[in-house]
C-alpha cells in the first residue's frame, strides 16, 4: 500500500506540473470579461478525509486544530497537514491519508474504487454527508484511533458553481451536467451532480479512477454541457 | 503491491460473480435471430503480458509451452497459468502478471495508468503491437529474467468484431465507436478502437482504470455507436 501511495502522489505531482509547465490552457480558461463563457477549472481529489472538531481531538488530542497545508481552489478550504491511517477489513491499512479542513459536522472518508479494493471495502457512489449504506473504518491518529461506523463513501463526481454559473449552463443546485474531457482516452462523464453555493468558484472535482482512466495529466480540453 | 493485486483479483471476482448473479443482461443481451442487433459484450482486462515463444523459454525453460488456465471469450485465446513479476525502474514489482495466450511475435505488458504508476512507469496508449514511445521493464519467470527494451503500454481500449459486425454499425478496421456505460457514475468512453478480424466476436475490452471509473460491476447498460 505505500507503494500505491507513493505512486499516487508522484501522479499528482506530475498533475500539477503539467498543469503549470506543459498546457496551461488545458486547465481551464484564462478569465475573460464578464458575461462570457466561465473560467472552467477540472482538479482530480485524491483519496482523503474529513473530520468533526470531536473526532480531531480524539485523534490528534484535547485542542487540537487543523493546520493548513495547501490551500484548495475553492476559497477557505485547504489540505491539512494532519493525515491519518485508515484500518478496513482484514487487517489492510492505507496510510497517510489526508484530512481536509475545516473542521465538519460530520466525520467521512472518501476513496476511490482502487483504494477501496485495496482495503477490501465495497462502497456506495454518494454524495457528501449521504451516508446511506456505507460502510466504517478504523482512522487512527497520534493521540488515538477512532471506529467510523458509517461514512467509508465514494464521493459522487460533481461540479461546484456560483449563482452566474448556474444561470450560464441553465441549472441549478443538485441538477446534473456532463463533462466533456479530450485527450488519446477521452470520455464523457455523464451527469455531473452540481453544487451550487453563493461563494463557490467553477470547478468539477473527479476522483483519481476517473483521472487514471481519461488521462488528466494530458487532456487537452475541458467542455461541460447540458 | 501484493494488496493490490489481491485487490484487483477480488474485483475481478466479484465482477465475475455480478455477472452471473446480479444482471446477466446486463452484460450483453441474450442471443438474437439473424439480422438484429448483435450481442454486445464489455468485459475489463486486467494487466497482463503477451509473450514470443523465444522470451517464454527463456522465462520458463526450455520447450514451454503455455498451459490455457481459463479460455477467453474470443475463441482460441487464453489466460495462461504462467504469470510472471514485471520489474520497474526503483525496485518496485508487480508480481503475478498473467500471460495471455497464444504466443505472438512480439513481447508486451499491457498495464492500466494505477499500475504504471505503481510501478513508476510512464506510459503511451498505444494499440498492441505500437511500441512507440514506449518504455520497457524485465519480466522474471521461474528459469530466468528478460529485459523488455520497450513494449510497457497502455492499451488502447478497443471493441473486437466481424465482418457483420462492422456492417451493421457502418465501421471498417481501425475506424472508431463511442460506448456509453450506464451506471451509478456513467460514461461515454469515446472512439474506441475498431479491430476487425473475420473469427472476431464482438466484444468491448476496456481496462481496469476504466472500469473502476464506471463502478462496472453495477453497470445496468451498454451502448456502443458512432
């Protein structure tokens, strides 16, 4: 499992620096004068965790606070630099998995298949907070270990968007759109769920399944559509 | 790595198993009159090895012979029961990598992007046989190791099929099909590559990544089209 971990951040490394080095263009518009087309931003979310203030305290110890690492695209949200190691079923682990702050009102793991196959976990497709039929897991901290008794989910792929977004592709919270992504294994994933909130920036979020199979790191066009 | 392998053999299994208990129509209609629609069957090939019969003596002694271990749906081809442990850059394996039979007169590893990274491979998608650009790796079989100077890819997923076949969805050799997967994450993979060959079955095969992607043991449809 520390081999895939490994590997999977030099993926996202190499993301990144394909991002800044080899198309920049592919990543997302640059801005243009309001009333056009929306700057459309594409980032893949490796597997990760979020945690309620309790569930930090029990696993990182009285007071504890998120510290962020990296801030994220949407505003306010940001990788911690606290990770912890997620215990399945017979005895497989996945170390370092990465909290994202801040703080929730409820604990959840989100993975994608790959992982939850390496744990040994068969998971839902859900949206956050949709519990439904998920399985738990172990975390454990430096200062303790916590039983997530639900919450082990594969988070749905969805898009965030602001009210002008919304207007400009025609939607509206909890409606679905597609997403187009050209590259030498392009596909369509259909159905995007969006999310719409007042201060949240255009951007889709798909898992590293989804990243693997399109080939992100080399896509030459982003398109969403009705 | 061996998590992972186990892993990946559990979700074969259990696609296995979904398509024989959950929705057998699912994965490809039931036989039809002459004339209708032709039977479509998606199925995910996991990584694996082609081998000539030169590298698999050297692999395995001298006068091997491949042992069928499981019969494919296309006829006369086959999992072997000989794998081998693929070797990459940085001390990192891969072992148990099946050899899919007959020989051939090339040596290759097909590997889905997870593994390549994994293995700290970078890979092109490439049509079997296309080596281009692409990096190599040894193979270790119990009488020796060879070294592959190229031949690691991705490949291309693809859709196998007769000459009716390409009649009736208006293709040729080499042409290219979209193939829409209903899911609970759906996708249009699109332009699969056409293989035309007069014994061909239809059949799609896409790659573990993919099938992840598409959460392919709860597909309820498949649809390929121009």
């Amino acid at each position: 499992m520390i081999m895939l971990d490994r590997g999977i951040v030099e993926r996202l490394v190499r993301d990144a620096l394909s991002k800044q080095l080899e198309a920049p263009q592919a990543r997302g518009r640059p801005e243009e004068p309001a009333g056009s087309v929306p700057k459309l931003v594409v980032n893949v979310s490796a597997r990760h965790a979020h945690v309620t203030q309790e569930d930090l305290e029990r696993l990182f110890g009285k007071g504890h606070q998120l510290k962020p690492f990296k801030w994220l695209y949407q505003d306010g949200f940001f990788a911690a630099e606290e990770t912890v190691t997620v215990i399945g079923p017979r005895q497989r682990i996945i170390p370092n998995v990465r909290i994202l702050g801040p703080c929730r009102d409820h604990s959840q793991i989100e993975l994608a298949f790959t992982d939850a196959v390496a744990l040994g976990l068969d998971l839902p497709v859900r949206k956050s907070g949709d519990h439904r039929d998920s399985p738990g897991a172990w975390m454990m901290g430096p200062a303790g270990m916590i039983r997530l008794e639900r919450g082990v989910i594969r988070h749905e792929r969805h898009v965030h968007m602001g009210p002008t977004d919304c207007d400009h592709y025609g939607v509206k919270d909890g409606g679905r759109l597609h997403l187009r992504i050209k590259s030498d294994c392009g596909a369509v994933l259909e159905d995007l769920l969006v999310r719409m909130a007042p201060a949240s920036k255009l951007e889709v979020h798909i898992d590293t399944d989804e990243g693997n199979a399109v080939n992100y790191p080399r896509a030459t066009k982003f398109e969403l559509f009705k």
